[in-house]
C-alpha cells in the first residue's frame, strides 16, 4: 500500500450521507485487510467486530470497527499500531472514518478480550478527504522534534491524528537515533488516567505513520519498544536505530 499517499490524504470524517452504503463485497474486503495488517506485538491476542453504528454510542458513520484486545503492556500501542493501518486503507477505498474514543459498544468483553477503542467508517466521495497538508492543524516541527536528521520523513510523521488532536508525542533525532517520547505535560480537563489511555493509543498511531514515513524515503531501522517509567514527565516509547538508506 502506498502509505504515504493516504497518509497526506486523510481526514476524520464525521459528516455521511446516508445515501452512499457499503457493500457487502466492501465489508468483506475491510476483514480481509485487517487480518493483513502487521501488529507492534504478536504476542497480543486482538479480535474484532463490525457492527452496525446504531449498536454502539457513535454518533455518524454506517458502522463501527470494534477493536478488542489482551490487557497487558503494550496493548494501547499495539492497538493504535493496528487500527492506524485500517485508517489508511479506508482512505484508499473512499471510506471516511473517524476514531471514536467517546463512543463505547454493547459488549465490553468479547471472546474473553476487552474492548479497547473504536472507528467509525462509511462510505463517502472522495472530495471529502484533504487535498494540501495546508489543511492539517498540526504544531510545527520546532516545537515537536530537536535535531534535523531525517527532517523529511519526520515532517511528514507529525500528520498523525491523536485524541483530541493532542500530538502527545515528541521527539528527538540524530543521524543514528531516532528516540520517540511520549510528553505527560499536557493539560486537559479529562482524568489524567483518561488522557493516559488514549495518548498510548496516540503513540501507537505515531509509529506506524512514523514507520510509514521513513520507508517512504527508503530509511532503515530498527526498532526497539521501551517500557514507558512512570516519574519521567518526557517519556521514552521507542528508538529507532537508523542503519542507513536503501535505494
Ligand atoms: C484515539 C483517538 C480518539 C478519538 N476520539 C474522537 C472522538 O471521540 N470523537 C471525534 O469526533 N473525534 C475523535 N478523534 C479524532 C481526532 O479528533 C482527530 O484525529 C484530530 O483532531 C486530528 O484531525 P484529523 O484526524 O482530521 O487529522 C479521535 C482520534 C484518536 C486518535
């Protein structure tokens, strides 16, 4: 998939027309692309449910993408990781989606799994997605990276949706290292365990755009996940060791 393509395209859309529906060929291909899609961690059991939005506390689309998962460390990220692939593959079929953190389904608990997050999705004309990066409200890169190494990919990296539009991450990078932190200095009226939960799913997002960002621009990685430390206020989620470009 030419992630970087829909990368720029995107848009959460919260506005149908309840005269454009999904097919069931549609619906088939969405399960079919979701089993493809590569997790941050295998090891976390997820499962899934399409259901219609009217069973669910979301407000707009035709249905709702329930995502379910394992509780344990790294399932937020794993799921932010997962859905963010789904969100790029809707704008590749003309189907708007939105994250719903507000929304919660009928069953909290399915398969022994629990739910984690929500997208709500339909069909819609293309015209509605973004057609300049000028149309992105996002902090400018002074404020979000320190370092100019790999300035490109990481441009492109801070278009990644988040709660809110919270962007809670931060980063830091070299010519060897790019060093992803999750920030807990942001200020919001939500629960601090609240404004946890969905900023781990947000950092899950950033690395799969981020990773879609740099093998646009053929730049080798690898990846090592860190345990996120409870007293540090600038929290370090992921490095990257940069091990050159490819062709
Ligand atoms: C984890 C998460 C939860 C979200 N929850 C909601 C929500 O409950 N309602 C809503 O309208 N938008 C929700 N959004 C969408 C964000 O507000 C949106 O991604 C952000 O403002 C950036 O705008 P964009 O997606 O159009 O680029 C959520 C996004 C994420 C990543």
């Amino acid at each position: 998939m030419n992630d970087l393509k829909w990368i720029k395209k995107r848009k959460s859309v919260r506005k149908y027309d309840s005269n454009l529906k999904l097919s069931s060929e549609e619906l088939r291909k969405i399960e079919q692309a979701f089993l493809q899609f590569e997790p941050l961690n295998p090891d976390i059991k997820v499962n899934y449910r399409i259901v219609k939005t009217e069973e669910t506390s979301c407000a707009f689309g035709e249905y709702c993408f329930l995502l379910y998962s394992e509780t344990k460390e790294d399932s937020l990220l794993n799921a932010g990781y997962l859905l963010q692939q789904l969100d790029l593959y809707f704008v590749s079929q003309n189907i708007g989606s939105c994250w719903y953190g507000m929304a919660k389904p009928e069953e909290k608990t399915w398969n022994g799994l629990d739910f984690v997050i929500m997208m709500a999705f339909g069909k819609v004309e293309e015209s509605v997605f973004r057609t300049s990066l000028n149309e992105f409200k996002r902090h400018p890169y002074e404020k979000m990276v320190k370092g100019v190494a790999w300035k490109s990919a990481l441009s492109l990296s801070l278009l990644a949706p988040s709660a809110v539009n919270s962007q809670p991450w931060r980063i830091e990078t070299s010519a060897q290292k790019i060093k992803v932190y999750r920030t807990s200095s942001l200020i919001f009226k939500a629960a601090k365990s609240l404004v946890d939960y969905y900023n781990r799913i947000d950092m899950g997002i950033y690395l799969y755009i981020l990773e879609a960002c740099l093998k646009s621009e053929h730049i080798l990685y690898e990846r090592e996940l860190v345990q996120e430390k409870a007293e540090d206020k600038m929290k370090l989620n992921a490095c990257y060791k940069i091990e050159g470009k490819g062709d």
